[in-house]
C-alpha cells in the first residue's frame, strides 16, 4: 500500500523525461511466492536533455536484486535503491547505455491486484495507471514508448498458457517440468500497457479477415467448463473489428488478438495491446446466468477494450493530465458502435441517465474536476464519470458541430498525424480546427472547466409578424478551486414543432450562429428570433442531448405534455416527460416534509400509462420511459435539505397512482410480450422483456400481492425475467414468503457461480428501508462473500452504499458507519476500490442537517486513521473539503 506522501502533481509542471527507453527485455520466472524479474533496458539520452541530470526510475514496494550497467555490476556507490526509487546519479556519458535490473516478487501475496498477481492461480498483470513499477524500476509514465520483447517461464502443469502483448515468437520446454514463450509487440507503447498471463485456462477460439485480407487469431480465456459462456463476447469482439473499420478506418495490426477473463479485477478491463485483461464479469454470458443489460455491458466493453487499440494504444496520452483523451474518445467510439448495434435513441437516453447519475452528482459535489485535471494527488482517483462520460460528451459536441463527413476528416488527420505518439488534447483538437477552418479555443472551456452549465430559455410568440423570440442565458455555477468561470461555447440543438407535431422551418433566423438545426450558444445572453412561422411553436431545446447541460425553461405543462406525445426527437420526447414526472415528484416531497398527502395530475399519470400500448414506439423506449425517475435522481434536482425517506415516499406514491391507472392496459401489454421463440440477446428481445419486466412491477403495486411475480420467478426461462421477478419480490414484498423462497431457491440454484450470486446479493443490498443494514451485515458472513473479491465487494457493500438511498441514509447514521468501517478494512490490502467505495458519501452535504451531521462523522473518523493509503486520503479530504 502506498501512504501519502502529500505530493500534488500539476499540469504546469510537466517536462520531458531527459531520458527515454526504445527498447525492454523483460524475463519472468514465475513462482507464486517468489517470481524473478530481470529487466534489460536500452537507456538513451533525449536529444538537448541535461547531460547533467541524474537516472531517476519509478518503483512501488520493490526490493532490488541485482543491477548491472552496461554489463558492467553496478558498485554501492553507483546507485541508490529503496522501495519506491532506483537513482543512478551518474548514468554513463554514452548517448546510449543498458541497464539490466533483477528484482523478486510474491504474486500470491499482491493483494493490491495492481502490478503482477495471482487470481484463482492464474498470473496477472494490471499497470493501469502506475503498476508497472511494482514489476521493476522503470520511468514509469505515459510518454515514455518502448518496444517490449517478454520471455515467461513457468510450470508447464500449472501455467500452460503463458501470454504477453504482441506475437508469440517462440516456445518450448524446459528443464524440471518448465516451459517458455516468447512475445514481441513491435508497436512503442508506455509501460501502463505491459500485459502478461499465466495459468491454465479454457479457450474459445476464432479469426477474423481484415479489410486488407490479413488473418487474425482471436481467443478468448476463461476458467475450465466456462467456454461457452464466451460465445457472445467473441461475437461482440469480431462485429466490433468489423465496424472499426467501416467507421473509422482502423484495422487491427497484430497477428493475434487475445483476451482473458479473471476474477479479481479492480476494473472492468483493461486494453493491453493485442492481450485485453477483463474483469471475468464483462466476458461470461448465456441466457441462464445473465441480463440483458450483462450481455449489453459486455458489448459495450469488449468493444470499448478493442478500440482503444488506436485510441490509446497506438495513440497514447504524453501524461495522466490528458487521461480523458483516450478514455473519452474510445467512450465515444463504443456508444457509437452499440447505437449502431442497436436502437439509436434507446442507447442515447441510457447515455443521458447515466450521466446525470453519476457525473451530474459529480460536478455539483466536492470532488468536482475538468475532463482535463490540471492536478491531482493519486492519478487512480481520476478514473471519473467526468473524465470517461463527460469526456465523451466533449467529442460528441465535436461532432455535432463539425457534421458527418468534417469529423471523419478530423479522426483520419488525428490518425495520421499522430500515430505512434503521446499526445495532448490541444493536438486532439488542433486536427479538428485545421480540417474544418474554424477557431475551437473557446469550446477547449469543456476540458479546462468543471461543472455542469446551466442555460436558462424563455420564448414568446407574437402572431401578428409571425415570430418567435428565444432568449437564452448560459451561467456555470463556482466548483471546488475554481470560483470564477468563462462563457462555454454551448452547441444547442433545437427544434420548433408546430400544432400538427411536425417541425416548423422558419424563413429567417437571426441573433446567434445557427447551422443545422444546432444554436451556438457562446455569449452570456443571446436572444434568436425565428421569422415567417404561420403558427405558435412549441420549442425543443437541447434535442439528443446535444450538449451536457441542466436547462431551466420556461414552459407550460401544456407544452410539455405536447413535446412527450409529438417531438420528432425521441430523446427530446423522454426528456420532456421525464422532466414533468421530476417536477412531480419534487412536488410531491415538498408536500409530504410538509406533512400533506402527495398527489399528481391525472394527465400527468395518464400520460404515462398511455405510453405502455403505443405501438409506434419500440418496447425498450416505452421501457424506458415508463421507468419513474431514481431516487438520485429526485434528490440531485432538489439539491440540498434532503430527507431520502421522504423521496422515496413520493416516488412510491407516484407508482402506485400509474399502476392503479393503467392495471388493465399494463396486464394486456405484459402478457403480449412474452417471448415467443428462443431467448436471443438482440435489442429485439431484450426490449420486449425490459417492458415486460416494467410492467411487472406496476401490476405487483395495483394487485398488492406478490403473485404476478411469483408466477414470472417460477416460469422464467431465462436470466433476465427471473432475477426482474426477485428484485419485485423482494423490494415490495420483503417480508412475504414468496420472497423468501424466492431467494432460497435462487441461492440453491446459482450459489456456486461467483458472478450470479452477485445479483443475489445485489437485490438484497437495494431492498429499501432500514432493514437493509441489517442484511447486508448478516450477508458479510456468506460464505459466497469475500471482501476481497472487489466484485463480491461491490456487489454488497457497493451497491448499498451507492444505489439504496432510504437505506443507506438511515437517520440513525448506521449506514455511514458501515461504510467507513468497510473502507478502513479494505483500505489495508486494496487501497485503489477502498477509495472508490468512499466516493459514496460525496454528495453528503445535501442532506438534511441530522444525516449530513453524521455522514460527516463518519468521514472525519476515517480522516482520523493515520495509516491511510494515498488514494484513500485523497477521497476523503477532498470530499471533507
């Protein structure tokens, strides 16, 4: 575990390194406890560095085990080595020298999971973002590229598969039962991207032909017995090469393409050149064991992982500042590649939901910070929703500014011009500005600035000269360090829908730059004026999400009500609808801490209802938008005094209106879309099961009884329906018996495979109430759990603390002191999720003042321990402010 030292590394402060590193030979004899690393570096002087300077390289927790320079040992006095440093203070005067560094490590002991470690006995490696320097002494930062040659030995009976980056260019026994294998990966890469496994695994194996005709072995590891549950990411991996190409003219460039599934994995996978190490969660599949939304995740990933092969890999980042240049952009690319996939708008609206969960909290919370961080303590904390999701937002907005064809111009010029480099976000947009003409340093305000902007709209129609008025106000609210804000350059889509529900084309637009149906929104207040409309329109602002913004509108319900039935942009129509149901809900809690009964417009509740058998709409769009708004979501529009129990009433009572209102609608559409043929993973099927599985809830509110979904639980065919069919049980009829043996028999059937008994936890971890904490102290002691597993982890502790408000927040504070007992105890062996598990008290300043007293306890008695880990103080003292 590494303590904090205090250090704060700055933007500003960057320099080159005065050395550089082309060339690594890295040899591994691998043994559980007692692994040796040798590594042979060609060391080369950077052309005008300081001849002066001292060889300073990175390590974490290392012990030294031998050193020679240029074959030469190296003496006392020509190095120092502790645990976290190798210095040559005088390296050799050749422009060109070698270092040949040993060093010794325990895998089995790693329980960091960061650097080289054993899961379930199968060798692995993480070096995302500073692992590399728990395997050697290594300038270990992004811009440092080297070609790596890897040779691994090992028990041929324990370990016969032995992979690193690249191509194998070698293999072969050995002597006392051992083998090798060689790797070369012929592409520069920073040290963060080094991969090696070993261990015995099961393989399912294809190939893919590439635009140019090349032939490419693809394989996929995973545990013994578990290959078939691999089928559907090999099909992903394959239709993502496909589209890689077709989109964005990028084919893959190695001969063989691996990927390995493990169960202990502090993320979700990792893009290794050519050796993609995944969390085994985001790889294993079929209709028994997963979700929809699991085969959906694993879609998304694997195609994530995969192009980051260009975006990241071949293109790398000059520093941890310009993280967001990889990772938002390849977000960007695998949203594209599964609206493609799948349903254009559907996709969207998931995109807009998870943002304004995760990164909208962000923004308005202590642990605010810009796509682009200009500083930061522990780089592990920054892998954020701001830099992943608003970071892809950024790249959309590009997009959507530029057009089709002027932003594939933009991506083949950032190809070109930078492969094989580490690069900046100003090199990422400089591209862009030199394709399309045009000046983006104000738009650069989306990587500089945090915070969500705000933009306030008015319109008014005058008949008379057939005119509408826009008026719109951008403001962006002071974030931690950053009190004084500039004016964004806001793309703002928008539409103007006439009374028949099509959209109006005006015969003059004046007041601001407008192309393509998007407003350029770049000064404090602009006022747009749309001339030659024969009828008032209802305006629709912000269409697709065009921009990542809160929108204060001045609207009737009325007009809203008409946007949800008639917008052309279906995006827009959710919006619109999901903006009434907040301000009812909102209302509703107002009325109820008040002490007053809620209640809710009947076309408001119609409105909704009427959406389940509208057959125009595709049944994952009615899924969607029958799907009241979180929780989080209520409290985050709110914003301050909150009292979760009181929200959670409202939205309960809410439900209850819709499901009396539309019982006998909702029973007609339910038994309609039963599946009617194989279970197959398409947005098809998992559409009509996501309203199905809707509707079910409804139905188990109006009938009061838990025998809908009793009756689902009991004839599901596959994953999907019957874990929708535990969660209805269990979260509105915790005490019955139906729940009861609905968890029993769940637990009887999946309570050996690891990633099913996750949702088994899960939906105990979400039961609402305060008799939650009590169960999911009970649940510490299965013997499926194990704190640390960080999937088991997340799994309980994790989604309690992060997706059960009314439990979690208990008045008493029990929660909190759960959570910090929890983080303090991980804390001492993986400090990377402890830190990340801490972020659920973020938002703690917007309780009411009884639950913020305690939250802040509870954060104060984890400040107390003096043995923190970096990342956890980090967390911690930022969220403390």
């Amino acid at each position: 575990m590494r303590t904090d030292t205090g250090q704060v590394f700055r933007l500003e402060d960057y320099k080159p390194s005065d050395f550089l590193i082309p060339e690594v030979a890295l040899t591994f004899r691998l043994d559980p406890d007692d692994t040796q690393v040798t590594a042979h570096l060609t060391v080369e002087r950077r052309p005008g560095g300081d001849p002066t300077r001292p060889l300073v390289l990175d390590g974490d927790g290392l012990t030294l085990a031998g050193l020679t320079i240029d074959g030469v040992p190296a003496g006392a006095e020509d190095y120092e080595a502790t645990p976290d440093a190798l210095t040559i203070p005088r390296p050799p005067a050749a422009d060109r020298f070698t270092l040949t560094i040993e060093t010794r490590l325990a895998p089995r002991a790693n329980t960091q999971l960061m650097g080289l470690y054993q899961s379930n006995g199968v060798f692995c490696t993480q070096c995302e973002a500073e692992g590399f320097r728990r395997i050697t002494y290594f300038l270990d930062r992004p811009d440092i590229l080297s070609v790596y040659t890897v040779r691994i030995e090992a028990d041929r009976r324990s370990a016969p598969l032995l992979l690193s980056n690249g191509n194998r260019t070698e293999a072969g026994p050995l002597e006392d039962g051992r083998h090798h294998a060689v790797w070369h990966d012929p592409f520069p890469k920073p040290s963060y991207l080094f991969a090696l496994v070993a261990g015995d695994l099961g393989v399912v194996e294809d190939s893919f032909t590439t635009a140019s005709g090349r032939k490419v072995a693809l394989a996929i590891h995973v545990e013994h017995g578990k290959e078939p549950r691999a089928a559907y990411a090999m099909d992903a991996l394959k239709r993502s090469m496909r589209w890689d190409e077709e989109r964005f003219g990028r084919e893959y460039d190695l001969d063989v393409f691996n990927i390995v599934a493990v169960s202990d994995f502090n993320m979700g996978a990792m893009e290794n050149k050519g050796l993609n190490v995944f969390n085994d969660k985001y790889v294993l599949a079929d209709e028994e064991t997963a979700t929809d939304a699991d085969f959906a995740n694993i879609e998304a990933i694997i195609a994530h992982e995969y192009f980051h092969n260009w975006t990241g890999n071949r293109i790398t980042c000059r520093d941890w500042f310009q993280l967001c240049l990889k990772e938002g952009l390849t977000v960007y690319r695998d949203h594209e590649f599964s609206a493609d996939q799948r349903s254009r708008p559907v996709k969207r609206i998931a995109e807009v939901r998870a943002l304004k969960a995760h990164q909208f909290p962000e923004d308005q919370g202590p642990l605010a910070h810009p796509v682009r961080p200009r500083r930061y303590r522990e780089i592990n904390n920054f892998y954020t929703a701001t830099v992943y999701e608003k970071g892809s937002e950024v790249v959309r907005m590009i997009h959507t500014m530029l057009g089709d064809e002027t932003f594939r111009a933009g991506m083949d010029r950032y190809f070109e011009r930078h492969d094989g480099q580490a690069v900046t976000i100003e090199d990422f947009l400089r591209v862009f500005e030199a394709v399309s003409g045009r000046d983006l340093s104000q738009f650069a305000l989306w990587y500089h600035q945090a915070g969500t902007p705000n933009v306030a709209a008015t319109a008014r129609y005058d008949q008379a000269s057939g005119t509408c008025v826009l008026e719109l106000e951008q403001s962006l609210p002071p974030t931690p360090s950053e009190s004084r804000k500039r004016l964004m350059h806001i793309p703002l889509a928008y539409g103007l829908v006439g009374p028949d529900g099509e959209d109006m084309v005006p015969a003059r637009i004046e007041g601001a730059t407008v192309e393509n149906g998007v407003i350029h929104v770049r000064r404090r207040h602009h006022t747009v004026t749309f001339s030659g409309l024969t009828a008032r329109p209802t305006v629709s602002l912000n269409r697709g999400f065009s921009a990542p913004i809160t929108l204060s509108q001045e609207v009737s319900t009325a007009d809203q009500l008409f946007l949800a039935r008639h917008d052309a942009d279906l995006v827009s129509r959710w919006q619109a609808l999901n903006g009434l149901l907040s301000e009812a809900l909102i209302a509703a809690f107002r009325r109820l801490r008040g002490g007053k009964a809620a209640t809710f417009a009947s076309e408001l509740v119609e409105a909704v209802v009427a959406l389940a058998d509208d057959d125009t709409l595709e049944p994952a769009y009615r899924a969607l938008a029958l799907t009241l708004p979180a929780e989080t979501d209520i409290a985050r529009e709110i914003g301050d005094n909150i009292d979760p129990d009181a929200v959670h009433s409202a939205r309960v009572a809410l439900s209850e209106a819709v499901a009396a209102r539309g019982q006998a609608r909702f029973a007609a559409v339910y038994a309609a879309m039963a599946d009617d043929g194989p279970f197959r993973p398409d947005a098809a099927g998992a559409g009509r099961r996501a309203l199905r599985n809707v509707l079910l809830d409804y139905l188990a509110v109006a009938e009061g009884r838990p025998d809908p979904a009793a009756a689902q639980f009991e004839t599901a065919s596959n994953m999907t329906e019957r874990a929708a069919a535990m969660t209805v049980l269990v979260h509105r009829f915790a005490d019955s018996q139906a729940a009861a043996e609905a968890l029993d028999a769940f637990e009887r059937r999946y309570g050996d495979d690891p990633l099913v008994i996750d949702k088994w936890f899960q939906v105990q971890a979400t039961m609402p109430g305060p008799a939650a904490l009590p169960r999911v102290r009970h649940l510490t002691g299965h013997p499926a759990y194990a704190q640390n597993n960080p999937n088991r982890l997340r799994a309980l502790i994790g989604t309690f603390c992060t997706a059960n408000p009314t439990g979690f927040h208990r008045a008493d504070g029990a929660g909190y002191a759960l959570l910090a007992e929890t983080v303090l105890a991980v804390d001492r062996h993986n400090a990377q999720v402890a830190a990340r598990l801490a972020t659920a008290l973020r938002s703690w300043r917007s309780l009411e003042p009884g639950r913020r007293g305690k939250a802040r306890e509870a954060l104060l008695s984890v400040a107390a321990e003096k043995a923190l880990s970096r990342d956890l103080r980090d967390i911690v003292e930022r969220t403390l402010g």
